[in-house]
C-alpha cells in the first residue's frame, strides 16, 4: 500500500460547509511571515527569512513557480471552513471536499471559465510550493532546531463530468497548517473587505498589521527596511518604500489608520485600529472580535507607548479612502 493512499484511508473526509455569511479566518503565522510570493507573475527565486530564532525557506519549481498571496485565498477558505465547523460542533478534517464554485464565490470570485482555470493553476502552486521552517517546532534535546518541510496542499483531485464541467474538487491539507488552524489562539479573523484588496502588498501588509496591531488602541510600528525584509519582496528598498507610502496615502486598509513617521533618520510605518472617515460602513471591522497575542519588542517593531506617540507624523491627518477599481477576478496567471 503507497503512503498516499493510506494517508487518505486514515482521513475522514470533510464536505465543506455553505458558506453563506461566514467570517474570514487566517492563520497568524501566515500573516506573520513571508510564506507568499506578491507577484502575479511567476516568482522562482526562493523566498528566504530568518531572524528571531525563525528560519523560513519558501520554494516554488519552473513550471508553476511559488504560490502567491493569492494563492492563499484557497488556505483562508479552508481555516474559515475548519473554524466554522468547529464551532457547529463537526468534526473537521485535512480531507476537504467542495465544488469550484463554492470556493470562488467565498473568495468572491467570478465563476467563468478563466476563473476555474485560475483556481486549478492557484492549487497546483500550492501542491508544488514547498516550504521549510522552525516555525512551531519543538528545540531538539541537544539544542538543535528542528526543520519542518511541507507544502500546502499534499495532493489534490478534481471529479470531471462527462460534458468536460468540474463536478468537486478534494484536497489533502498540510498537517502544519492544519494543526496550526485547529488551535483557534492561532486564528485571527480578518475584515470582510479583505479580497477587495487587489494589490500583493497591500494584501500582505494588511495580514501584518491584523496580525501584529490586532485592536491595541495605542497601535503599533515597524521600521520600513525591517517591513522590506518581512514581505520577502524582489522590489528594491526603495521601490517597496514608495508603494507602502502610496497606501498610507490612499489609507487603504480596512479598519486600520496607517502613518509614516521618521526618527534618527530612520523611516516607521505606524498604524492603529481606526478607519478614514469617508470609508462608509462596509469596511467596518466590527467582527473582528478575536485578540493579538503578546508580541516581543525588539529594534524594529514596537507598540506604541505615550512617548512615541508625542513624535512628529509625517503627512498630517489620514487621508480618505476612495473608491477602487474592482480586484482582478483571479488568483493569479493559470
């Protein structure tokens, strides 16, 4: 018997639950760490990050490249699923099966046959994306670090129907990430406006500021060159830097106020839970109900404190949120 199949014979399968008005969910260490590319053009070069006694290895193969911040929508479907089933009192499992439909309209999708195409493209660079981390694993008795490799997705299948149209797709989740979604102090939820978010920075600077400013009134801060570090960007420091202050400009995070600060000669992006008057009510973050875990301080990244608060913005008041175009209606080129 192939370990394959034997580890879906060991595995109950999980028949998604409608989605309906069921709230985001995302894992903290997905929020925290550069796991994804931010590219929507295809990204080979590995994705490499260590700092803090964390060390991270992110890579992708020719054909499909590293999965992207896209890409991810497929992990946030499935923690928002494994969440819900929880609270209903339902086993969840790493087994999960679901039409394409179903996972396109929670992501709020189209449903067009590029759209498909994408979603099968979007779970072949998940399946094909192998990461490699410390993250979440126990110091080995002499003191060593214990590495964990695994990709998103362990195997995936789709059922066709005669006409050629998809009839359900099953998957097979990572057990880090499974096991990391089932322990809900891991959890965090996210805004409803979230896939509104087109572009990758902007999505992946949201999922940090949730992550570490969480709804601490006094909000939080990180040094600019540290956030470039963070993101696991190919941009240059200072193409990066210009797009963080274009959305600090546009404010555009839901359900938090974004700064840019300079002390020492150094560059801070500072944020807090708050919205830009002019946002209107659906971009409220009233759901967002869960807490940030306490967090350490070090040079780079700090909560705020009265004293730091006294310092000089740069900018003036927030500026209002717009109206945006609408996000592209894929995860990315198939």
């Amino acid at each position: 018997m192939s370990k394959r199949h034997s580890e879906r014979e060991q595995l109950t399968l999980f028949r998604a639950l409608p989605h309906g008005d069921m709230a985001l969910r995302d894992a903290q260490d997905l929020m925290a760490y550069p796991f994804f590319s931010l590219a929507k053009s295809p990204r080979i070069v590995p994705i490499r990050f260590e700092a803090g006694g964390i060390s991270l290895t992110v890579e992708g193969v020719p054909e499909h490249g590293i999965a992207t911040i896209w890409d991810a929508d497929v992990l946030i479907w499935a923690a928002s699923q494994i969440i819900q089933a929880k609270k209903e009192g339902i086993a969840p499992s790493r087994l999960m099966v679901a039409t394409p439909y179903e996972i396109l309209r929670f992501a709020q999708r189209g449903t067009g046959r590029s759209d498909y195409l994408a979603l099968r493209a979007a779970l072949d660079r998940l399946q094909s994306t192998t990461v490699a981390t410390t993250l979440r694993q126990r110091e080995r008795p002499n003191g060593g670090k214990r590495m964990h490799r695994f990709s998103w997705i362990n195997e995936w299948k789709e059922y066709i129907r005669p006409d050629g149209r998809s009839d359900g797709i099953e998957l097979i989740l990572a057990d880090w990430f499974f096991t990391g979604v089932m322990d809900e102090a891991l959890v965090l939820t996210l805004d409803p406006t979230y896939f509104r978010l087109s572009g990758g920075i902007e999505r992946w600077l949201y999922r940090l500021v949730r992550k570490h400013g969480g709804r601490q009134p006094a909000g939080w801060r990180f040094e600019m060159r540290h956030l470039h570090l963070k993101s696991g960007s190919l941009q240059r420091p200072s193409d990066f830097a210009l797009q963080v202050r274009q959305l600090v400009r546009r404010q555009a995070l839901p359900g938090y106020l974004l700064s840019l600060e300079r002390s020492g000669g150094i560059e801070w992006l500072a944020f807090r839970p708050g919205q830009a008057e002019s946002s209107g009510s659906d971009l409220s973050t009233a759901s967002v109900e869960e807490p940030v875990d306490g967090l350490g301080m070090g040079s780079v990244d700090h909560p705020h404190d009265s004293r730091w608060i006294a310092r000089k913005t740069i900018g003036g008041s927030p500026a209002p949120i717009g109206r945006k175009a609408a996000p592209s209606n894929d995860f990315g080129s198939p």
